[in-house]
C-alpha cells in the first residue's frame, strides 16, 4: 500500500473494480430492469383509468433511495473474508484512491446505469398510457407535470436528488462498520437518529425552553413574546445565518465520506 496519490493509478482501480465485478454489475442491471418492470406494471393496473406524472416521479426516487441504499451497503464486501480483506487492504493504492474508486461507483455509475434502467422502461410505459388517452379519451386521462410552471415540485426534486446522494453515503459508512446486515443496521441507526433529530427540533422550533418561540428562515432568528402586542427579536446575522443554512443543507455528504476514510485508514484485518 501507498500513501501517495495518483491520478494514473485512481484510473487502473476504476478498470480494475470493473473487471473483477462486471457479473455482478451485469446481474444486478439486468435485477433492477425487472423490479422496475414490476412496478410499472403494478402501477399501469392500479392507478385506474386517470395516471399522474407525479406518481412516475414517486417510483424513480423511491426506487433510487432503496436500490442506491441496497447497492452502497455492498461497496466494502471485500472486507468481510480473512483472504480478501488482505488482498485489498495491501493493494497498492492508497486509502484515498480505494475510496474514490468506491465512490465513483456508487454516486456516478450507479446513477447513470439507474436512470438509464428507469427511462428505458418509462418511455414505453409513458407511450402506452398516451396510446390508451389518444384512443379512449373521455375513459382515460394522464396528468403531466407542467416544470416551467411548478416551481415547488423542481425544488422538491433537486433536494430529493440532493438527500440520496447523502443517503448513498450514509450507506457507504455503514458498509464499513458493519461486517454482517450493514443494510439493516444502518438503516435502524440512520431511523432512530433522523427521529430524535426531528424531535428535538420540534421542541426548539415550539418554543419549550423559556419561552422562547425558534423560527428557521433566513435568516435564522429568535423570537421572545413579552405582551399580546409585542415581540422582542434576536436576529443573526444574515452572512452567518446563510453559512449555517448552507452547511446544514449541503455538509452530509462530504462529512460521511471524511468518517468513512477516516475509519478506513484504520482497518486493520
């Protein structure tokens, strides 16, 4: 192993992940083409005779969290066995290239081959039911999404896209601590941590600790009520409050990929 980086050799592990796991990856396309087939046929004869546009979005994120979460729970297999751990821990590369290449995986390839899976059936499914509106129309309806018009549901969308990427490597970091049922456990740690997080910002946003009212916009402020006619206002400032914004919304995805070099650096067999 080696501690220098290398651009080169980043690119030899790429080729080298690909060879040694292309029947993997084969198999679990070929997987995913034939569960997302399922869904759209479940979805095709149960949604009646009128289909949104939005329950095709539904499908492509829900299927995006669970398979990419499914696939990144997988990415330090190599770990489990005796033999393999040594083989891959004594490569030579460097912690850092290891990783990368992982990542490469998981949030460009994965990506890429999903969307490319969920598209290649969702346009003949889309045809199908424009085929049955066109021939039947006062039986059949389907509601399309107008984007130039529905600023709220592209936001929604972007930070749903954001959220996989951090739930990718929230997965990523649990394939790494967990030897055995990494999925579940990550899965039962990331639930019980979300839920004491949202409680705890439902008592501070509700105002439990003395009386004080915590609003969070932008930018953040706090807000103390002295009369029914009066409030008294504690305000950051706007440069830090959009700092705080900004890590709070973005900082996931590089922090679970710092701890999981971090606990990597420290494997040892």
């Amino acid at each position: 192993m080696t501690k220098n980086f290398s651009f080169a050799r980043v690119l030899l592990l790429l080729k080298k992940q690909w060879i040694e796991n292309i029947r993997f990856y084969l198999y679990a396309t070929l997987a995913l083409i034939g569960l997302l087939g399922l869904v759209f046929l479940f979805w095709l004869n149960t949604d009646g005779d009128t289909y949104n546009e939005g329950s095709l979005i539904g499908i492509f994120f829900l299927g995006l969290y669970l398979s990419g979460a499914i696939f990144a729970s997988t990415s330090f297999n190599m770990l489990r066995g005796k033999a393999k751990s040594i083989y891959w821990l004594s490569f030579p590369a460097s912690h850092l290239e290891k990783l990368i290449c992982l990542i490469f995986y998981n949030l460009i390839a994965f990506t890429v081959i999903y969307c490319a899976c969920f598209f290649l059936l969702a346009m003949p499914t889309v045809a199908y039911i424009q085929d049955l509106v066109s021939n039947n129309p006062l039986k059949y309806t389907f509601n399309r999404i107008d984007w130039n018009q529905s600023d709220n549901q592209g936001i929604a969308a972007y930070y749903l896209l954001y959220g996989f990427f951090g739930v990718q490597a929230l997965y990523l970091l649990g394939s790494i601590y967990f030897k055995r049922y990494s999925f579940i456990l990550t899965t039962v740690i990331g639930a019980f941590v979300v839920f004491c997080f949202v409680l705890y910002m439902k008592n501070l946003i509700t105002g439990l600790s003395s009386g004080f009212q915590i609003t969070l916009g932008n930018p953040l402020y706090a807000s103390s009520r002295y009369t029914a006619n009066y409030f008294k206002i504690y305000e950051l400032n706007h440069t830090v409050s959009t700092v705080i914004a900004f890590l709070f919304k973005f900082i996931w995805v590089p922090f679970f990929w710092l701890v999981t070099w971090f606990r990597l650096t420290e494997k040892k067999v």
